[in-house]
C-alpha cells in the first residue's frame, strides 16, 4: 500500500466541496453517472478501432446497487477502468491549467459552485459530500492488475493492489450522516431519472425489495433481491423531434453540460441525402466560466453511428463557438477517424459550415421574434460573436447583423441596422468610438461635435473592438467609420471652418516647431465643441487603445506612438494662445494641450516630473 498527499488544489478543492455545497448533495450521483458512462463511451471506440480490445467481451451497463443496513451505495461500470498511474493523475490532481481561476469562483452559493464543479471535470471529489470514505476498485481493459484508490476526502488518499474480475470501475460510497438518506431505492430511481434518463447505457438499480407471503396471522415480509433498469438508455439526439418534449430536451442538456440552470436555447437537426449526421447544440443560459481561458474545454462531443469518438476536439466547431454544448453524430465519418485526419476532414468540414449557417439562422430568428431573450444572450455572449467577426470571414456579414452595440442615442443594446435606420439624411456614414471603458468614451471630446450636430455614434468598449474593427470598414453599403481617425470629421466641416483653417495655419505651424517628432501632425479640429484639444491616430496607424495592447502582448519593438494633435478654434485657451509671443509661455501651453489630450486617451506620459514643473510654470502665470 502506498500513501499520496493530494495536490493542493484537491485539497483546498475538497474543503470547499464539502463545507459549501451541502443543499445540493444530489449532484454526486449526477457526476458519478457522467463519469461511468465516460468510460463505457471509450471502451465502447476500442473495441471498434484497437486491435488489441477488438476480441473483448464487452456489453456497456452500469449497475447502482444499495446496502441498507453496511450504509454503502456502490456504483459499478465495465469501461475502460484505470491503472495506478491513471488513478494518480485523475484522482489524485487536477490536470487543467484553470483550477485555481475556478477555486477562486467558488462563492458559497450551492446552485452555482454545483454548476462550476460539473463544468470544471472534478465531480467526482462531489462523493465526499455524501460519504466519509470512498474506495474506487478499478482494472483497465487490457491489462491483468487490479488497484483499489481509498480515501476519506481529508488530505491523503491510499493505493495498493487489489482484485477485480473484469475491466471497469466500482465506486463505494461509505455514506455519512448527511447521505444515508441515499441508501434507498426510490431517491436513486428519482435522481436518475432526473439527471441521467438519457445516459446511452443501461442503468441497473439492485436494492433489496421487500415481499409479503401467507396470509393473516402467518403473514411475512422477506427481503428480496431486486434488479431493475431505471433509465430509457438511448441516444436522445437519434429521435425524432416531434416524440420529444422540451422537458427532455432540457434533462439531456443537463446530463451533458453539468448546469443546473436550463438552457436559453437549442436546436436539432437532421440532415438526409449527400451526408448524414444528426446534431443537436444547446445555447447555455450563462457562458461557461473558462469561456475566456486557454484551456476552455469543448462542449460538444463527436459520435460516428452513435459511437462516441472524443469530448476533446476543439476543431468540431469555430473557437468563436466555444459555449456551445451538444453533440454531432456523423453516419459517414469512419470509426476510426483520428484527431489528425478530423482537422482535415471534408465530412466533417461540410458539417461544420452547415452548422455555423443553422446556429445563425436560429440567432437571426430569435433576434426577430424574442428581443428579450436575444438580448439575454447578448449579455452573455456578444464579445465572442465580435471574435467571429474577426476570425469568421465567411460569415462576416451575418455576424454583424447579429452584434449589438452601446450608443450615445439610445440606452440599452442597438445593431447596426437599427442605427443605420436612425442616420440622418445627409450623414455620411455609421461612427464608431473605441479605445476605453463606456465611461471613459462616452467622456470623451471626440464625440462633442456629435452630440451637438445631434449624429449618433456608436460606443465600443470591449478590448478586442480595437483589433475587430481595423478590418472592417462597411456595414452592408454603409461606411463604417472610427471618429478616432484623423480623417474623419472632415465631412463636417462647412465654410466658416475653412475659413478658420485659413486663418489659423501660422498658429498650427508654431506649435507643430515646437512640438518637433512628439507628433504626427498638428491641425485645426472640427470635431471639437468644449475641449481645447484632443488627439487622433492617422489613417493607417494603430489607435492609442491598440497600441497598448500590442506592448502588453510582447510586442516591444514598437515605435513610439505619434499622435496627431488637433486644436479647437473656437477654445478660449486657442484664442489667447494666438496672442502670445514665440517664448517659454508658448512653448509650454503647446505642451500641455499635447499632454491634456494625451492623459484623456489614457496614455501615460513620458516624464509626470516635466509635466508638473511645466503645469505650475503656466500657473505661476496665471495667479
């Protein structure tokens, strides 16, 4: 017999579970369950694709089985089974890179850490709410050794040798105080149904069930040993639409995401003639909790003629539809189709862009038939449907009637086709504002001249908007604009600004002498109402915004940022400036018209020390 402590995060993990989650103890049957049918999925592709298992007797079944009176509930499936060296990696650590982001997640709140648990592959750590030991007897298919896991949930956990006459995994329960109630019959019967009616595999329930024989004074009850199949055991996705009831779909859903709460949305599809596959995704009502992480696990899983293939492949669909959970069950893949022929599959490439088109129709559908439920989703969703935008060109254009956005016009969440319908007649073209937080942007001096000429502007306060909308310049035959570009605001102007572009050029070409290489440019502002100045970035140069998240991605070879400097002429600050004299008044009110912008865009200045000393020169000035 060997001892192992628990990686730490087991250990802090198991604390949590069992101090945090007691409402909802019934989970550990939910994920017990999951776990069998896992296995019984693997072996079930083995035995089809490696020759080695192709010869073993192998019919999938899980048997739950209740001992009243030891206080035990054993779990018992002929899967794929472990090893020692399986037992340690599974049960003993947590193999995914999230942990700690997930155990920080962890609130205290019962119905959501029960739903991160599911989602975060460590139900099985669920058994020790309901039990003050667990022993896992486990014999992988294929080899001769058999190894029994023991522990009782606190810091350690024990391997050593054991027997098992087959392949698979039975889990004991020595169940606490709190989970003898789970020692009967009928509560496991409800639960599985509940949780696991539409597990593939048959579920077998075995219980001592009680009898009555003779009559009158001479009437006994014994205790009979009872077997019975408690779930439907078929594959749900297989069956027809019109013999399913939303509750069914909700329960499967379920089974196969660990979420409690029901779905916002599914959709199932059979498709008949060239190819053949069945699919069946659901839309969570929350998005996933490592949904924005590296190591997100996929949520759909691949079947080929109802065998499951893998759980694993983050290819089956486009990374921007990461949330999705589900399943795709092809009747042309082969069997033995292997990660590497599934990134290049032409089947499978065919499913995946019919499915992209589905989910976007179904979206586009309830966008025109359910606003609140579509905005639901929005809440939810819309940053990864701004991935797509970007890494999705073949559906491009049914994205962006998909995304919605934050305006200066109407409160709430507005698409492009609704702003477009409120442009005025003679605008030009749909605004944008990037590079900030909401309450950053909507501060911002770029959008004076809006608000006073009454034109909308469209706010985008997501990161990822800087790198999405350099690519995209058209919203069907409407320019798509960023009022952070130099360029823009020139169609604005009228007569009399020209004229104060005129009469202002020599004080532009002073400032820009003083200013030197610290800008790009320096020229009059027709985009300014309030503010004496602000900055913009050229046509073809990265915003500020931009720039900010190259260098913190690595990128340090970057030039230095060389706004352009815009000025306005109607500004008090403007005005007086034009009656002061080359010396070191000008050349400091130059400077911080540069600096004041600079700090409003958020970017740090290069020496805080210089712009102090300049700041209480002009003070000194002015009192």
């Amino acid at each position: 017999m060997s001892r192992h402590e628990f990686q730490t995060e087991v250990d802090q993990l198991l604390k949590l579970i069992i101090h945090s989650l007691y409402s909802h103890q019934e989970i550990f049957l939910r994920e017990l369950v999951s776990n069998a049918s896992d296995a019984l999925d693997k072996l079930k592709y083995l035995t089809l694709t490696d020759d080695r298992l192709k010869t073993l007797s192998f019919t999938p079944r899980l048997d739950i089985s209740i001992d009243e009176n030891a206080s035990t509930l054993t779990l018992s499936d002929n899967g794929i089974g472990m090893n020692e060296e399986d037992l340690n990696a599974n049960l003993g650590t947590i193999a995914r890179s999230g942990t700690k982001n997930f155990l920080s997640k962890l609130s205290g709140d019962a119905k959501r850490d029960s739903n991160l648990i599911g989602q975060f592959g460590v139900g099985f750590y669920s058994a020790f709410m309901v039990a003050s030991r667990v022993d896992v007897v486990t014999r992988k298919a294929g080899e001769e050794k058999a190894w029994r896991w023991t522990s009782e949930g606190h810091s350690n956990y024990e391997i050593e040798e054991s027997q098992r006459d087959s392949h698979g995994t039975t889990v004991v329960l020595h169940l606490n105080d709190d989970g003898k109630e789970y020692a009967s019959s009928w509560k496991i019967r409800e639960l599985v149904k509940k949780y696991s009616n539409h597990i593939a595999f048959p579920i077998f329930l075995t219980y001592e069930k009680t009898e009555w024989e003779g009559e009158g004074e001479n009437r006994k009850s014994k205790k009979v040993p009872t077997t019975e199949q408690v779930n439907e055991a078929g594959a749900l996705w297989k069956r027809s639409k019109t013999e399913l009831k939303d509750e069914d779909y909700k329960e499967f859903y379920k089974s196969i995401s660990h979420d409690w709460e029901d779905p916002l949305l599914w959709f199932h599809t059979r498709a008949e003639g060239t190819l053949e596959y069945t699919t069946l995704f659901y839309i969570p009502s929350k998005a996933p909790m490592d949904l924005f992480q590296a190591d997100y696990k996929p949520g759909v899983k691949l079947y080929v003629k109802r065998v499951f293939i893998t759980d694993d492949e983050k290819e089956l669909l486009p990374t921007w539809l990461r949330f999705l959970r589900g399943v795709i069950d092809s009747e042309d893949l082969p069997l033995n189709v292997s990660r590497e022929i599934l990134q290049q599959n032409k089947i499978l490439s065919q499913i995946k862009t019919a499915s992209v088109k589905k989910l976007l129709g179904e979206l586009q559908s309830l966008a025109s038939n359910d606003q609140e439920k579509y905005l639901k989703f929005v809440g939810e969703y819309n940053r990864v449907l701004k991935e797509g935008l970007y890494s999705d060109y073949a559906n491009r254009e049914a994205l962006l009637d998909l995304v919605r956005f934050k305006s200066t016009k109407v409160e709430g969440w507005t698409s492009l086709a609704q702003a477009k319908d409120r442009m005025q007649s003679e605008q030009k073209a749909l605004y944008i504002l990037t590079g900030g937080t909401e309450a950053s942007l909507r501060a911002s001096p770029l959008l004076e001249v809006y608000r006073k000429k009454d034109i909308e502007v469209l706010i985008l306060d997501d990161e990822i908007d800087e790198i999405v909308f350099q690519g995209i310049d058209k919203y069907k035959d409407t320019d798509l604009k960023s009022i952070n570009k130099a360029d823009v605001g020139e169609d604005l102007k009228d007569k009399a600004d020209e004229e104060k572009e005129k009469d202002l050029k020599p004080l532009v070409e002073k400032i820009k002498k003083v200013l030197g290489d610290r800008v790009k440019d320096v020229r009059v502002s027709f985009r300014l109402a309030e503010s004496p100045s602000c900055i913009v970035t050229g046509d073809d140069d990265p915003s500020v915004k931009l720039q900010q998240i190259m260098k913190a991605m690595g990128q340090k070879d970057l030039p230095a940022l060389k706004p352009i400097l815009e000025i306005n002429p109607d500004h008090s600050l403007v005005v007086k400036l034009r009656q002061l004299n080359e010396g070191a008044l000008f050349d400091d009110a130059a400077f911080l018209l540069l600096e004041q912008a600079l700090l409003i865009e958020g970017v740090p200045l290069e020496s805080p020390n210089t712009f102090v000393a300049r700041l209480n020169r002009v003070l000194d000035q002015a009192v």
